[in-house]
C-alpha cells in the first residue's frame, strides 16, 4: 500500500511479502525473515487508485475473485471502486440497492505477488532477508498512540502479546469490537500462546543484534469519529523515524509505555497536520492505560503456569511506571 509522498523525495518502497514471514537466526547473529507464499489474499471493497493505488494496480488482470458483485459486462464490482454499475450482486441477484451491499464486506482477492508494482525480486532469497524492526499494528479509535518503541526484546514481546484492534468485517463480521491479537497471530497460532511467546523470548539467547520492536497505529480518531493521522503514503513518515531510531538517527522521549517521538523527530515536511492534531497522535492517556493494563493482566493469566514469568515482570514494571 505504501507509496512515498512527493514531499519525501528519494524514497522507494518494495514489496517482500504480504503479512506472513518465516522468522529464523542467521549465521552473522542477525534475523532473518523468509516469505513463504506466491501470492497476496485480500479484502476489496474499498479498493481503488486513491485507496490503495499498488493493489488496484495488481488486480487489474489475472486474479481471482471471491463474492464481489458484477457489472453488465460481467466485470467485478465493489463498493468504493469508483466507477461502473453492478447489475447482479454477490449472490447472483439482480441488483437491487435496497438489499444491501452489492458485493460482500467480506468479498476478496488473491493475486501473484509478482503483479504487484512494488515486488521486490528478494521475496524469493532462499535465505531470507535481514530483519532491523519489527512493528506490531493495532486499530484502535483511542489509547494506542501513533508509534511507539519498546524499551527493550523483553518489553516488546509484551508488546507483541499486547496487541488489539476494533474489529472489522474481515475478522468477526461484526465492526468496532475489541479483540485481543497478540503478535497478529490469533486465527493462525498452532499451539498454546504462553509457549509461542516463550519462543519469541528465547530469541534473547539465539540473536545477537536482534531487530527493535515498535507498535503503530494509524487509526485514532477524533470528537467527530474521523481519522487524525492520513494514512496510506503519509505513513512513511512513521518508518522513516523508526529506521531512523534503528540507524541512532532519531530521537524520543521516554514514556510508560515505551520510547516515542516528538514533534521535532519527526519529518513533517509538506504535511499540513495542525498541532493540536499530532498532539492527540502522541498523547497517553494515563487513566485508560491503566484500565488496559489491568484487562491485559487478566487476559494473560488464563495461560496460568504456561505464561512468561518475563512477561509478567515486565506488564508490572509498565505499571510501575505510571506511578
């Protein structure tokens, strides 16, 4: 999805893989990362050049379609699109605006990764590639600020395990309720999560320059229910301050829940964000921190004796550290 801003020269972004990676120790004491798979598999509606121009782009010829609606000529159509007229919805009906989403909230695509303009010919190095960050996602209207770095491996595991997002309909069906994902890894984790993160843990021991591990989200919103942050390219500015932390280019102050950026960290060249807007991006509120902490500290002792002492240690030292 990531396309530079032209207030950002010099940047380019490729694509190695979509949302899965196979993780594994180098010889040089550094994690590599493998993608495993051909192809990409997602949610459409809502697709189109403003959107997600690269996706748009991809899916264009030779791909597959799944509970999208069709136009007179048999073309696929979705909501948000922007152009054409279905005539027959995602259940082989005649078109009829009274009943509902023409194409399925859920309808999806599956693409070769190769028709991607972004693919990066890496995604298929036997080895790998090198691993300097890694950066858990959640979608939340509030609490979670825009970016923020764990203090340390330890810390961002919790971090990892700690991730939650307001549902959407490609999860649950159901829109804005609050799902625990830790490491984005619910619908897919083979096994009990208290030995998955012990796994990630030990890590610690195995890798001698492991990657810093962050926590985005491009998803707050305001008074009026509207997104703060812009999104989509604008995101950019986001990973240029965490490669920038990984090189020891960038600065941050540090807050209970980790290290963030301010104002002067981060490159806002030719973003009109007004102040008080990227104020409420990089603000905690300390009060609903608490409270989520609290529900993570419940959530985590369902694992009983299978989970972390390390994590426990380190949710009571963020604890601690509101005060």
């Amino acid at each position: 999805m990531l396309i530079p801003p032209a207030a950002l020269p010099g940047w380019k972004v490729r694509t190695i893989g979509e949302d899965i990676a196979w993780l594994h120790p180098g010889s040089d004491g550094r994690l590599y990362a493998i993608n495993p798979e051909a192809g990409y598999f997602g949610v459409v509606p809502g697709t189109n050049p403003t959107s997600n121009r690269n996706a748009y782009e991809m899916i264009r010829r030779d791909t597959l379609f799944t509970n999208v609606a069709l136009t007179a000529d048999r073309e696929p159509w979705w909501e948000g699109l922007g152009h054409g007229v279905p005539t027959t919805d995602w259940q082989g009906r005649p078109w009829n605006p009274a009943s509902g989403p023409a194409a399925h909230p859920n309808s999806r695509f599956t693409v070769a990764a190769r028709n991607n303009p972004s693919y990066a010919t890496e995604a298929d190095a036997a080895g790998g590639v090198p691993i300097s960050a890694i950066v858990f996602g959640g979608r939340r209207r509030a609490l979670a600020p825009l970016v923020y770095e764990a203090r340390n491996w330890r810390h961002g595991v919790l971090v990892g395990a700690s991730v939650a997002s307001e549902t959407t309909a490609a999860a649950t069906g159901k829109v804005g309720v609050l799902r625990r994902d830790p490491m984005a890894m619910k619908p897919f984790a083979g096994y009990n999560f208290g030995d998955y993160w012990q796994h990630w843990l030990s890590f610690e021991a195995r890798v001698e320059r492991l990657p810093r591990i962050f926590h985005v989200n491009w998803f707050r919103q305001d008074a009026q229910g509207k997104f703060i942050w812009p999104g989509f390219g604008e995101n950019l500015r986001v990973l240029k301050w965490i490669t920038d932390r990984v090189a020891g280019r960038a600065g941050a102050h540090e807050t209970p829940i980790g290290y963030m950026p301010r104002r002067e960290d981060l490159d806002l060249r030719g973003l009109a964000l007004p102040t008080q807007a990227l104020d409420e991006l990089l603000s905690i509120d300390e009060s609903a921190w608490r409270v989520e902490l609290d529900q993570l500290a419940g959530e985590l002792a369902i694992y009983g004796e299978r989970l972390p002492a390390v994590l426990t240690e380190q949710l009571t030292e963020t604890v601690r550290r509101f005060g």
